[in-house]
C-alpha cells in the first residue's frame, strides 16, 4: 500500500500520478483565485459562503496530501523540515489557527495562504530546473549579496556625510540613508529623497554607475548557471 500511494503522490509518469498533479495543481490556482476574491469589498454573503465551502475543500485535500507525503517519505523529518514540507505545512496552517485565533485580528496570517503558490514548483519542470540553476549558483549569489549589503552600507553612510546638513530631515542619520541607498543602487530612484549638494550629486553619479553594474551581475550568473544546467539535463 506504501508503495502504491508513493507512486501516485510522487511525480511518476503514469496516468494516476499525472493525474493527481493535475488534480492538486488545480486546486492551488482555485485556492489562489479565492484569496483574491476574498479581497473584494462588498462581497455578497452567499458568494462569500461558497468560496469559504471551496476553500475548505482544498485545505482538506492538502492536508491529505501532506499527510501522504509525511507516510511515503523514506526520512519523514527531513521532509516536514525540507522546502517543499515547510510550504505544504504553511498552506494549511492558517485554516486550522483560524478555529483558535480571530484571523481579522491577526491579518498577517492569512498572507501564509500565499504559500500555496510555491506548491506548483514540486510540479513544474521549467521551475524546478530554474531551481536546480539556483543551487548551482548559490555561492556566487551569497557573495552577490554580501557585496550588495556593503556597498549599500558605503552608499548610505557617504551621501549621510554629504547632505546630512543641507537636508537633516531626509538624511538625519546614516539608518535614513539606507532607503536613498537602496532606491540608489537599484536605480529605482523614487525621487522622493535626492540630493542637492554639489558633492551629494558627484557621489549619486558614482553609486547609480555601480548600481547599473549591481542590477546586470545576478542576470550573469543565473543565466550561466541555468545554461549549465540545461547542457546537464540534456547530457542525462
């Protein structure tokens, strides 16, 4: 029976388990289109009591789906604590605080309902390849990061030192100049905080060329990375 069931709820090319990712697939875009609905002010009670039915019955099949899932599974605690079971569990875990905690109170929870999207990467090709990329690259992209987080510290603290007199109320401290650096560096540039100083701009042009360099480098190393993986899928 174990076995049965593990060639069903994993993805196995037989028409059953093609089914049942079908099947659960169209439940995770059912349940997302349901929490936008959910949204909609002035919904009529009767609409909202159906969606409510609907939702229900998706967090009962993914509920048993998880449960599956834990029963097949050859090391069970390292998949509850694995991506794919911390989502699983995520996707459900609202529902069920729902019977205890009043969830207008605590809206928050109810964004973990979100999570459900991330359940279609378990079935996605294109995605888990994309995945498989990101694996590959994860320590050129954590060195990525690292440089990223410094020079945002560097960009923060060098236009604090220039603009911080001409405008304290914008650059009070080098904490409120981390949102300039960040809208910097990601040439988002809101305009709501700029500077006005001579220096303030000579250094502005510096950080905006190194973060045209910043927002390209990521692109690089995933699109190597992804390459790579394709020419290894390929090879298999």
């Amino acid at each position: 029976m174990k076995a049965y069931i593990k060639n069903i709820v994993e993805i196995n090319d037989n028409p059953v388990s093609r089914f049942f990712s079908l099947f659960i697939q169209t439940l995770i875009l059912t349940s997302i289109v349901i929490f936008s609905m959910e949204t909609i002010p002035d919904l009529e009670p009767q609409t909202r009591y159906i969606l409510q039915i609907i939702e229900t019955f998706c967090v009962i099949v993914f509920t048993i789906e998880y449960l599956l899932r834990i029963y097949v599974a050859d090391q069970k605690v390292k998949f509850i604590f694995s991506f794919f079971g911390i989502i699983d569990f995520l996707a459900i875990l609202p529902f069920y605080l729902s019977f205890g905690v009043d969830l207008k109170s605590l809206r928050a929870l109810r964004f973990l309902r979100l999570f459900r999207i991330f359940k279609l990467v378990r079935y996605n090709r294109a995605i888990n390849q994309f995945t498989r990329a990101i694996k590959s690259a994860k320590e050129q992209i954590f060195l990525f990061i690292f440089i990223t987080l410094i020079l945002i510290y560097f960009a923060a603290v060098g236009i604090y030192y220039f603009e911080n007199q001409a405008q304290p109320e914008h650059f009070s401290s080098i904490f409120d100049s981390l949102w300039w650096a960040i809208i910097t560096l990601t040439t988002v540039g809101y305009g709501d905080v700029y500077p006005i100083t001579i220096g303030g701009k000579m250094f502005t042009f510096f950080i905006l060329m190194i973060g045209l360099g910043i927002v390209a480098i990521p692109t690089g190393i995933i699109s190597s990375a992804l390459t790579k993986s394709v020419d290894t899928k390929d090879e298999e």
